[in-house]
C-alpha cells in the first residue's frame, strides 16, 4: 500500500524574508559599510542605515508600482519589524544620503557571486523616461542631464536616459550607466566597457561596425559579437547565429525581469536626477541580493519560497 503525503510547504512568509534581508545587510554594514561612512558627527539615527537599506531593497521585491503604497504596506503590516520607522520625506533623503553605500554593498555581493570573474557578458540598452515628451522641461532638475530619444525596437519616443548594462549570463547586472536617451548605443557601450578586459560581449545589431569593435578588441581586447547585416560581405556561421539567437533571449530576459520585478525602470517618477539614480542603484543592487539569497540560503524572491534541493 502506497501512503501518499502531502508536499512540504515551500513557501516563505514575508516576515521571515525580511527579517533574512536585514540580517544579510547589517552585518555587512556593521563590519564594512559604517568604516565607508565619513563625515556624519553626533548621535546614530533612531531608524537604523541597516533598516533603511533593508527597506530600500525590498521596495523592489513587494510589487507595489509606488512608494507611497509601499510604505503603507510597510507601516500597515509589518511595523513590529521597523517600530520606529521614520516618515517617507526623511526616508528618501536618507535613502539618497546612502545610494552610494548601497552600490557598495552591490559590489561586495557581486564578488561573493563570483561575478566579477567572468569573461563573458550581455550588453544591451534600456529606455528611462523621466518626463512626459511634451511636458515643459525649463524648470525640471533634468534639464541639461536628460535627452530626448528614440527606441526604435518600440518605437517609442521618450525624454529622459538610457540604462546600459553589462550582465553576467544568469542575469546579475555588473556594470551599468545612465546616459542621455539621445547617446548612439556604442558610445553608450562604452560606458561600461571601460570597466572590463578580455571578455566576449554579446549584443544586438546597434553594436555592429567593423571599425568600433575592432577599437574596442584594441583597447581592452574585449570582442563584441553580434549578428550580421543581410548586405555585410563577412557573415557569421549558422551555428554560430543560432546560439547567438540563443543569447539574446537571455538579454531580453535580463532586462525583461529588470523592468517588471518591482518598480519599473519607466515609470519611476523620480523628481530629481539624484532621486533616480537612488532609485536605479537600489534595482541594481536587488538583482544582486537575488543571487545572493538563491546561493546561500536557497531562496527564490520571484516565487517567495524556498528552492528544493
């Protein structure tokens, strides 16, 4: 006789997520982040940097496409967690007062995740639109930093930035950076390019031209590979451009995942140009605790449960 059982719940509560999070992040500010800290005199704030990081972070995990509603889910459900959370006026200036601590603290987690030893890389360019394309822009903080642009895959005519972003072949972002919407995509690339050696980067076609990537393999011997032009004399194998087809699945899949698990990259109404790099720094850095949560504690954030081993 078989006796059937029922499947073990693999499902994390939100509490115990949390609470996982902040763990992981203050005991890296406790031995490293508050030696990166300088300048700031007089008493420890009530509302600890660990907990206002921990929260940042987790605004991209609860998908709730506002602040505003976040933080009402917060305060409404899990104020025992945070008793002495402050108000979201002070929770932004402070969240933009650490945005360069939480990249720190990307960086040390890419290194855990062996990221920063790969050779191998997607590239690819993401609209951030920050105004609406017809809005006056004279008295916007963006003004002479934003742009307006095209995004021809969309065809989708925005004012504001473009993200681009070196990732790993899983999908953890390693190097990113924002330029104006108006930048070509290879002097775009080139942002973040600067920042690796040796590597095989895999792209679209608005990485092509034989001279630039020639350039490129000249300055830091990184090779860029992306398809063909129908009209180019030298073409890649079909094998070659079937597993490359295959690659650029993953690339829509990274950017995919970084626009849809929690706040959009395209509508995060940030009202400043420092208000939207906090913003980014902090998407960023959530991909990172997402690796980081898979490998060594064998949780999965997309699901909210725990990986069967």
């Amino acid at each position: 006789m078989t006796i059937q059982t029922k499947p073990k719940d693999t499902t994390i509560d939100m509490e115990t997520l949390i609470t996982i999070i902040f763990i992981i992040v203050d005991d890296w500010y406790q031995e490293k982040g508050v030696k990166l800290i300088t300048g700031k005199q007089g008493c420890k704030p009530v509302f600890s940097d660990g907990e206002l990081m921990t929260l940042v972070l987790c605004m991209d995990i609860i998908p709730f496409p506002s602040e505003r509603q976040f933080f009402g889910f917060i305060r409404a459900n899990y104020l025992s967690l945070f008793p002495r959370l402050i108000d979201r006026s002070q929770f932004n200036r402070r969240a933009r007062s650490l945005r360069l601590l939480i990249e720190e603290l990307r960086r040390f987690w890419l290194v855990q995740l062996d990221a920063t030893l790969n050779t191998e890389f997607l590239l690819d360019t993401k609209p951030v639109p920050v105004l609406s394309y017809k809005r006056d822009k004279q008295r916007s903080d963006f003004l002479g930093q934003a742009d307006y642009g095209v995004c021809a895959s969309r065809n989708l005519k925005y004012f504001g930035f473009k993200l681009v972003a070196l990732t790993t072949l899983d999908g953890i972002p390693v190097v990113y950076e924002l330029v104006p919407a108006n930048t070509d995509e290879r002097t775009a690339a080139e942002e973040v390019l600067d920042f690796v050696w040796d590597c095989d980067i895999f792209g679209d076609k608005g990485f092509l031209g034989e001279e630039w990537q020639f350039d490129q393999e000249d300055r830091q011997d990184n090779r860029i590979w992306t398809a063909k032009r129908a009209n180019q004399a030298e073409q890649n194998s079909p094998e070659f451009d079937r597993w490359l087809n295959s690659i650029r699945e993953r690339i829509e899949g990274v950017f995919n995942e970084v626009q849809n698990v929690g706040r959009n990259v395209e509508r995060l109404f940030a009202k400043t140009v420092i208000g939207l790099c906090t913003r980014i720094i902090a998407k960023m850095a959530n991909h990172a605790l997402k690796g980081i949560l898979r490998r060594f504690f064998n949780i999965d954030i997309i699901s909210f449960s725990y990986i069967n081993t």
